[in-house]
C-alpha cells in the first residue's frame, strides 16, 4: 500500500478481507451464522487503532491490519455474549471461538507482547457487562461499568495503534486517554440509545478540547481529521435528541 496517501477506508476493507478469508469453512463462513447486524459500528476500535497508527507512521503492514481483525473478533464476540434470541448456544459456540482468534492472529503476526493486555481487556470487558446487568440507570456506578465495557476497548485500541507506530510515551498516553473517553462516549449511545447521559456530552466536549494537542506530537496531522469525524459521528445521537424533543 502507498505510504503517501493512506485511506482508512482502505485499510478496513484489508481488516475484512483477512477476517473473510480465515474465517471460511469449506465453502461457509462463520460470518454467516452471526446473529447479529453489520454495520459501522463493528468496525469502531479497529479505526480508533488504524487512526493512532496513521498518526504517526504511513507504512501500513501485516500486523497492523491482523491487530485491526483482532479487535474486531473481540467486539463481535462480546455482542454475540449478549445474544439473548431463541439460540442460545451461539454465544458460547461462536462467541468464544472468535474470542479465540485474538490469540491466533498475535501468535501468527508475532505480537505476542499485546495478548497480556488484550487477555486482561477481555477480562475487565466481561466483569464490566455482569456489572452493567445490575447497575441503576444514570447512576455514576452505571457509567463506571460501561467505562469497562468500552472504554477499555477503545484504551487498548489507541495504545496499540499508537505503540506500534512508534509514537512517544507523551503521544501513547494521550492517545489512550482519546481512546477510553471516546471508548466511553461510544458504549453510552449504544447501551442507552434515546436515554444517553448528559456526561457523555460533557467527555466529548474534552475529548474536542484535546485533539488540537495532536498537532503538537503527531507527525501526520492530516490524519486528525480522520479522529474529528469519529467525534461528529458521536456527536449525532445528541443532535437528533434534541430535534425530537424540539
């Protein structure tokens, strides 16, 4: 791939291309008995990783798409733990099998120093969702448990992109902090939906003040644009809320 100009776009539909091809069986694909909806979102923290590696570094290669599939496997495989329908052995036959891939993918592309914290993130993810069953709506422990659920996801996501890119302590470290609080945001609208708690306005509004900070330790700042968008699209939900109750 050109290190000149590099697409996210581009860089997903590699992400697919490897997850189609590994995930056939004979003439099937386990994609095909998913029972859940594709769409954008499935593809959320495999950009909050592209987007922290594209900041700092052009060439795009084998272990940054195989990372981009791993989080994709791990998202996947948490809504399908969710599944509640009239098949209830999905989530334990599918769910943990892609579950299993992140291990696979690290082993084969030689990034076995990310499967203590993708193993551990997987971990805070599961205890973040048990809790989340229980917890009160609106309620700061609510908050607290989706923070488990994605904001650790969207952590990791930004760490890795960022570590494997080469970017500095400073630029990890504020990469990861983007990465939860959007990790957060994200998890909020789409556990909460019509019923999202102001907070998640209130993060976004940091999350903005934040970003202009990237142009100071980042090295492609055209790829900025590419984090601001993920922020807007965030910020949708609020605006449709608003039109309604207007």
């Amino acid at each position: 791939m050109s290190t000149t100009d590099v697409r996210l776009e581009d860089c997903i539909l590699l992400i697919n291309k490897l997850m189609q091809h590994d995930l056939k069986i004979k003439k099937d694909s386990i994609f095909n008995y998913l029972k859940i909806e594709f769409n954008e979102n499935n593809y959320f923290y495999s950009k909050l990783l592209l987007i922290s590696y594209l900041l700092f570094n052009r060439e795009v290669n084998h272990k940054i798409i195989a990372m981009g599939a791993i989080l994709r496997y791990i998202c996947l495989a948490s809504q399908i733990h969710k599944y509640d329908g009239k098949y209830p052995e999905y989530p334990v036959l599918i769910g943990d099998y892609l579950y299993s891939q992140f291990f696979n993918y690290a082993c084969k592309y030689e990034m076995y120093e990310w499967i203590d914290p993708l193993a551990k993130t997987i971990s805070v993810m599961q205890i973040g969702y048990i809790e989340n069953l229980s917890a009160l709506s609106h309620s700061k422990s609510e908050i607290c448990t989706i923070a488990k659920e994605s904001g650790s996801l969207g952590d990791i996501s930004c760490w890795i992109g960022s570590s494997l890119a080469g970017g500095s302590p400073k630029a990890v470290t504020m990469m990861r902090e983007l990465g939860s609080n959007l990790g957060l945001v994200f998890g909020l609208i789409n556990e909460k939906e019509n019923n999202i708690p102001q907070q998640a306005a209130k993060i976004l509004e940091t999350v903005e003040q934040t970003i202009p900070l990237l142009h100071g330790i980042c090295i492609y700042k055209d790829k900025i644009s590419d984090l601001s968008k993920i922020v807007q699209q965030l910020k949708k939900p609020f605006y449709d809320i608003k039109v309604r109750v207007g």
